[in-house]
C-alpha cells in the first residue's frame, strides 16, 4: 500500500494544477480550452475510445451504474452522466471536483467521491457494472500504487461488469536524452521533498513547472503485469491495445467466480 506522504504529495501537486488551469492540465494537448470544447472532446472520446468496447461487450448503459477513476473537473463525468443512471465520479483533489460540481450541478446521478489515492475505499465491492479511467495511472508515480488501483477497480465491479483502463506501456520515454536528464533532476528533488527547488529549476530550464515531479511522470507499466494483477484480481481474460505506446489499454469482465 502507497505511503500516506506519497499520496498527499500527489493531491497537492494535482489541486495546484487545478488552481492554476484544470482544463489544460486534465487535457494537456491543448491550452485553450473554454467550457464547451473542454466538454465537447469528452464526448468525442467517449465515441471512440468507450462506445466501441462496450458495444463489442454487448453492454448498454441504459440503468446501469458505474465509477469514473480519475474524473478531474469533469470532462468526461458529463457523458456518462447523459447514459449511465448512476456516476461515482472519484478523484484525489478536492480542487479538481470542485470545479467538476460546478460545471455539472444540474446532473443528480453523480455522487462525487474524494479518493485517498491508494484505493477505492468510498466505492463498495461488487456495486458497479463498468468502471473507466483514462490518463491517470499514467501519471502514478509507483507501479505498486497502480497495481492496488488496478485491484481496486476489479473489486468494486459486479460479477460479469466490465472495465476499460488506460496507462503508459512505452518502455522508455519518448523525449531525448538530454529532456530526459533535466526532468530525472528536477524529478529526483520532487521524490525527496524538495517541491520548491524542484518547480524552479523546471522554469529555469522553460520547462511547465507544474509538471515538475512524479505525480506527472509516472511509471509505466508492461503488459504481462498488468495480466498478471487483474487476472490474479478476478478476470479471466484481460484484453489489451496500444500496448508498448504511451496510449495502451486493458478490458476485461469480472467472472462469476471472483470475490
């Protein structure tokens, strides 16, 4: 289990992104966003990132319940509250779903749960039928914490629910060496506490100094441990694309058996 200190670091660092541009830094490859085109591309990832897979699982959202890990300001909260009946949309920041009631207030199928980072402990085992989480684990700054999650997931699905998941496959960073000698420093002051030195540095070198630390660059992880721990969790055969890409995904149905 992640360290109490690890986890806060990680709800300080994301509730500052927060204050500071929620909407760039829940969506990164753009810098502009207003409200209805923060909103407009859940929908349109909706369409083709999770339509597909449930509709390949025969799965419709009509009544069904389900859990958002990682649900920021909302982004894609919006969506699943239009099809699903009931959302918990989970995150560590407070700052983050701050933001998230507001822009959704009018929804009342969403329960917003405020995640200790290690766990789902807000959500029951064997409550949910689909649970989804996209461009968050990637940024887990230990690959035991994602494997808890990952467990976690499984857990609060029903016996025949299904998940869909997103992480990090590459095995190596996708930026040159001398990117990947300036961020392993300023990430270094980061994991000893450093926080303050750490953003300085990064803006002195014209590097984002909210991305400085390890709750941005995280781990990532590779396929067969990803099988191994939400086969071992209670799902017989885990399906995966992207795999050994920055944008890799697992699937799978929680069998009948798994307690």
């Amino acid at each position: 289990m992640a360290s109490e200190k690890l986890t806060d670091s990680i709800r300080q660092d994301w509730d500052e992104r927060a204050r500071k541009d929620a909407f760039h830094y829940i969506a990164s490859w753009r810098s502009d966003w207003d409200l209805d085109s923060f909103f407009q591309s859940g929908e349109e990832d909706y369409q083709r990132l999770v339509e597909p897979i449930l509709r390949g699982f025969n799965f419709d959202p009509a009544g069904k319940a389900m859990v958002e890990l990682g649900c920021g300001a909302g982004r894609m909260t919006r969506v699943f509250a239009q099809r699903f009946a009931r959302i918990s949309a989970v995150d560590i920041s407070s700052e983050m779903q701050q933001r998230g009631k507001e822009y959704l207030r009018e929804f009342s199928n969403i329960r917003w749960v405020l995640a200790d980072g290690a766990t789902l402990s807000g959500i029951d085992s064997d409550s949910c039928d689909f649970v989804f989480s996209y461009l968050v684990l990637q940024h887990l700054p230990d690959s035991m914490l994602a494997h808890d999650l990952l467990r976690e997931i499984v857990r609060v699905l029903r016996p025949g629910g299904v998940f869909l998941v997103q992480y990090n496959g590459a095995p190596k960073p996708s930026m040159n060496w001398t990117g990947r000698a300036a961020w392993s420093v300023v990430n270094a002051l980061w994991s000893i506490g450093w926080k303050s030195a750490g953003r300085k540095l990064a803006a002195a070198m014209k590097f984002d100094p909210e991305m400085a630390g390890k709750s941005w660059h995280g781990v990532a992880l590779t396929t067969p441990e990803v099988r191994a721990v939400v086969q071992s969790a209670g799902v017989a055969n885990p399906q995966f694309s992207g795999e050994g890409t920055p944008m890799a995904w697992c699937c799978g149905v929680k069998t009948a058996e798994a307690g």
